[in-house]
C-alpha cells in the first residue's frame, strides 16, 4: 500500500529517537518511580505553563479527581460542568460525593459562556461550590468573565485543560498561557497519547497555591504524610529519646495511588521539548484545513474560533449539516473509513449518559445538542502533510456529494 493511502486517524502521537532514548536512560537509572525524572518533569511543566506548582499524576482523569479532593469538595456540595465534554470532568465531581449541574455551551463552538455560566448557577442554587470550565479541541472559554463571575459568588475554578496544553487566551490585553492559574485554582492536563504532548498515559495538575500543591501531592500517594512537624501519634512517631524514626509515616486523610512513573515523565519532559515545534505545526495544518474546507461552506465549517485566542488545536472539529448534505454522520464516517481516514465525534454530551440521566432527570440544553448534531472531529496531528489534509478534504467533499 502506497505512503499516500495509509491509515490517518483523528489524532496519534508523535514520538521520536530521543523520546525512546530518554525512557531507555531512565531504565538504566535507579529510580523508576517518584525519582529526579519526576522531579524535572515538573519543574519544567511549571516553567512552561507559568504556574507556581506542577504536580503530575497518572491521567487527566486522575488530575480532575485530585483537584476536586484538593478542594474539600464533597457530599452536599454541586459542580458547574458545561456538557459537552469528555465523561472525566463530571465523573470527578462525582468522585467525592459532589453533584454535577450542566451548564449548556455555544452551538457553535461547544464552550460555556458567561451567560451559560450564570443561567446555570441559578439552577444549580447556594449548593454550587466550584466550577469546572473546559477548554475544548484547545480552545479557551472566556476565562476572565468566568473566572469573575464566579469569584463575585465564591466558587472555586478548575479548569480542565486537557485538551489545551501550550493554548493561550487574551487576558487584560496580554496572551495568558493555559495552566498559569491567572483565572483558577487550579489547571488539570492530560498526556494521552492524542494529546498534544504524551505520555502514554499521565496527567497533571498546576497551581499558584502552595498548600493546595501540597495536599495534591499526598492525596496522588495513598494520602502518606513524612513531614515530621505534621505527625499526630508522637508516641509512635518517636523514639525514646525523642528522635523521629526514620521509617515512620502517617496517613490523615484517603488518597491514591495516582502517581507518573519516572519512565512516563521522562517521556513527557522529552516531549515538552517539542511543544513549540507540535503547536507550530498543529496551528499550521489547522489553517490549511480552513482554507480547503472553505469551499464546502455552509455545509462544513469550522467549530467558532473565541476572539483573541490562541490555541494549540487537540482536535480539528468541523459542524456538518448533515440534513442538506442527505447523508448521516455514522454513513459519512464510514465512507471516510472506507477511503483509510479516521473519525470521531467530541463528545456526546455528557447529560444524556444513562448515569446522569437517571440521576438528574432530562435537561434541556440546546446548545449543546446543537452542537453535537453536527460536530466531526477530522485527522489532526503532527506528523501529518499538508497532502494528507489535502486528501481529507477531497474525500469529505466526495463523501459528502456521494448523498
């Protein structure tokens, strides 16, 4: 089979010679968990994201569930989550005991708005403790009206930023780096391997707050506390003379074991070194895709792009009309399929999951249904050629004039 025919799926990783080179030293190394690749993957996750405190952990996932134990949120407490998203951002509040309240999203762009925000939270009553607002295919919501609508009624902000790594968003007239916490708490990443950055699997969390650092720390670690000043059983803490024995350890509260191995962070530091170089040329093929989609118009077209922003694209999603097109979107992925592209749709709205379903009842929210009708998600990743795109666009328009 011919290089121009292979298999382009919605995303993959882009992992190079010095990428294996760099877990192959750690093998070789003494520490393969919790050692000095950990420690240098945070540090310059930080350096990268401007935050004050990079924790890393072992999933996306695992990073919205320790910010969400970092908060105190619990049973009695409810989470604004907007519904178009993947399942992990309500699921986390669920996972302490919180409820979720669904906030809708642009049609167009599938963000939460301010104004979703607001009508949301009179929904949802004095019970809303916190809100998680979602960067989508990389794309910021407006932050900063967020971010103050949600300060003037004392809620906590995290943002899910798992699709955002290396984004940025107009902040007071300035680019504001996703993960610098300007509008947050805290800012949790994901390194799956569609990510902009992988890992295979891992995650983190960012924050400018020292303690909240801190307690993420114990919580990804089974909740084990070393700090000799914290220790509450000094009978069993000390011995004798007073001194702390060396292999004492104590456990306050829950936690997990939620930590990166050092060969997953060396493979994420190695990867950070190549964020500049994997926006770059995400930005790039995003800009070709625009142009030749423009054609298919108003068929096709791009999700809306928020003023001012700059986001590094996770995913390249386009709103199809598929009743004038005469073609359902299960059809025209398999006609896609059929010509070796691949397809997805992000997401189905998180409301209509049976779970959430049966918990909350049918909501209205047409935004986001509106959204979903129409989204595809086409091939996006970094090792891609301008005629790979190329070719995914003449196969979409002959798919679509297929009927």
């Amino acid at each position: 089979m011919s290089e121009a025919a292979r298999f382009l799926p919605y995303g993959r990783q882009a992992v190079d010679d010095d990428d294996v080179a760099a877990v192959v030293a750690t093998l070789g190394s003494d520490f393969l968990t919790m050692g000095p690749a950990t420690q240098a993957f945070e540090k310059e996750f930080a350096r990268v994201t401007g935050a004050r405190f990079a924790v890393s952990c072992s999933s996306g996932t695992a990073a919205l569930h320790l910010a969400a134990i970092a908060l105190g949120l619990g049973p009695g407490d409810a989470v604004v989550v907007p519904a178009v998203t993947f399942l992990a951002t309500a699921n986390a509040a669920r996972f302490v005991g919180a409820e979720v309240v669904f906030a809708d999203v642009d049609a167009d762009s599938g963000l939460m708005g301010p104004e979703h925000l607001t009508a949301t939270l009179e929904r949802g009553g004095r019970s809303v403790k916190a809100v998680f607002p979602v960067h989508l295919a990389g794309q910021s919501p407006d932050m900063l009206q967020i971010a103050a609508i949600a300060r003037a009624r004392g809620l906590a902000v995290v943002e899910d930023a798992c699709h955002a790594l290396g984004s940025a968003y107009r902040r007071n007239g300035t680019d504001t780096t996703v993960g610098s916490c300007a509008d947050s708490l805290l800012a949790a990443f994901s390194f799956h391997p569609v990510k902009t950055v992988a890992m295979g699997e891992g995650g983190a969390v960012t924050t400018n707050d020292e303690a909240l650092a801190k307690r993420l720390r114990t919580t990804r670690s089974h909740g084990v506390i070393r700090d000799d000043a914290a220790f509450k059983n000094r009978d069993l803490a000390c011995a004798a003379d007073g001194e702390v024995n060396p292999w004492y350890y104590e456990m306050h509260d829950l936690g997990f074991n939620y930590r990166a191995s050092d060969l997953h962070c060396a493979l994420g530091l190695s990867q950070l070194g190549k964020l500049d170089a994997f926006a770059r040329r995400r930005r790039a093929l995003a800009r070709r895709y625009d142009e030749l989609l423009a054609p298919l118009a108003p068929v096709v077209r791009p999700i809306a792009k928020t003023p001012g922003g700059r986001p590094v694209w996770h995913l390249y999603v386009v709103l199809i009309d598929f009743e004038k097109a005469g073609v359902s979107r299960g059809r025209l992925m398999k006609r896609l399929r059929d010509k070796r592209i691949g397809s997805q749709v992000h997401f189905i709205p998180v409301h209509h999951q049976p779970y959430y379903r049966e918990r909350y009842g049918d909501l209205a929210l047409p935004g986001a249904d509106r959204y979903y009708a129409r989204c595809l998600t086409l091939p996006l990743f970094p090792a891609m050629a301008d005629e790979d795109v190329a070719r995914v666009a003449d196969a979409l328009g002959e798919a679509l004039r297929a009927g």
